[in-house]
C-alpha cells in the first residue's frame, strides 16, 4: 500500500490554503496555525480560530531564537478549554500511535519534529544556524502514515529551491526514514489538539467543588 491518487488529491486541496513561514525560525508557530485553522473547518467551529501573533505569544517566539512548546498547554488552555479542546504533547510516540491520531477524527492532524539530518537531506535547501550557531528545530506536520511511506506538509516551502531548479519542497517520505529522523529530534516528539474526553456529572460535580 502507498500514498493513491485520492490521498494526494485530499493533501492538495488541504494544503492549498496552508500559510508557509516567511523567516526561517517560525516553522513551528506556522505549523500550529495551519493545524489549528485545518481542525477549525473539519470541525466547522471559528471558536477555536487564533491567530499567529496569539501563537506567537503562547510558544514565546522570539525572533532569532524561535519558540517554545514547553508553556503551550497551559497557555492555549484559556483559549481552547471553553469550547471543550485541549493541546497534547507526548514524546516517544511509536507509528501506531501517530497513525491513531491522523486518524481521530476529534483529533488535529499532529505536528512532529524532526532532526537537523532531515534538512541536510532535502534537495534545494540549506540549513541556516540559528542564534549561537545552533540549528532551530524544524517541524512538519503529518497527514498520511501506511505501511510503506508517510505524507506531510513542510512550512519551509518558499525557502527550497523552485520545482523546475530540481529543487521543492518533500511532501513524503519512506516510513523507515522519517522515524529515523524523528527519532533522532526530541525522541519522536508529537503534538496535536484534541476534543476533550465527555465529563460525567460525577466529575464535572467534582470538579466544581474542587474550584470553591
């Protein structure tokens, strides 16, 4: 089994409205955005729209410097909590795990990070140190994971190489080396958001009486 004509149409017509990053340490900010804008219209709810200056502040993007997920759940908590959302971040997530949550429909489609190795293996692009000469981590987000190959959206687009140069930007990889490189980052770091699981009234009561 590999990535079908249906798989790449639903991947274009997704993606043709995703914001590619404009510097090259906002991958990850741009990446939230797309995902977050994806789950609004698969969802159909504008409650949960945020827009990128709001990331921005919630990963404490700086310029130069890039951002941070560290204070993510907690501060998208005020935002995503009312309408029933929640921001998850995991690490040592295995490809079954990912697949489940490509395939949840409660579920955002997941950002992962991936290793310096996965840009110095891209065609068309140069890898640019970030502050003191380290390397920014890089982001994608994921669409499609079967037995063979995993498909993905790359926010760095407008910075490889045009198409007809030989360059362009990846939008699939062979499923052996994308765990590789994912591995080789945050050991498979993961994030997504999800619909928080239904209370019961027992624990909603609980909850409240918890808040007095």
């Amino acid at each position: 089994m590999t990535i079908d004509t249906e798989d790449r149409r639903s991947y274009q017509t997704r993606v043709s409205s995703f914001t590619r990053q404009q510097r090259e340490d906002t991958c990850f900010t741009r990446s939230i955005q797309n995902v977050v804008d994806d789950f609004v219209r698969r969802r159909d709810d504008r409650s949960l729209e945020l827009s990128h200056d709001t990331i921005k502040n919630a990963c404490d993007y700086r310029p130069g410097l890039g951002a941070t997920a560290e204070p993510l759940p907690e501060s998208l908590a005020d935002h995503l909590s009312p309408h029933g959302y929640t921001a998850q971040i995991e690490t040592e997530v295995d490809q079954s795990e990912l697949t489940n949550i490509v395939e949840r429909e409660a579920a955002s489609l997941p950002i992962v990070e991936l290793s310096e190795s996965y840009l110095h293996n891209a065609d068309g692009y140069e890898v640019q140190a970030g502050m003191h000469g380290e390397a920014i981590p890089h982001t994608v987000i994921v669409f499609t994971v079967n037995h063979d190959v995993i498909q993905f959206f790359d926010p760095y687009e407008d910075f490889y190489a045009p198409p007809e140069s030989g360059g362009g930007p990846p939008s699939q990889l062979p499923k052996s080396q994308f765990y590789q490189w994912w591995s080789e980052g945050t050991s498979r770091w993961t994030m997504w958001i999800e619909r928080e699981p239904q209370r019961t009234l027992e624990q909603a009561s609980e909850l409240t009486d918890e808040g007095r």
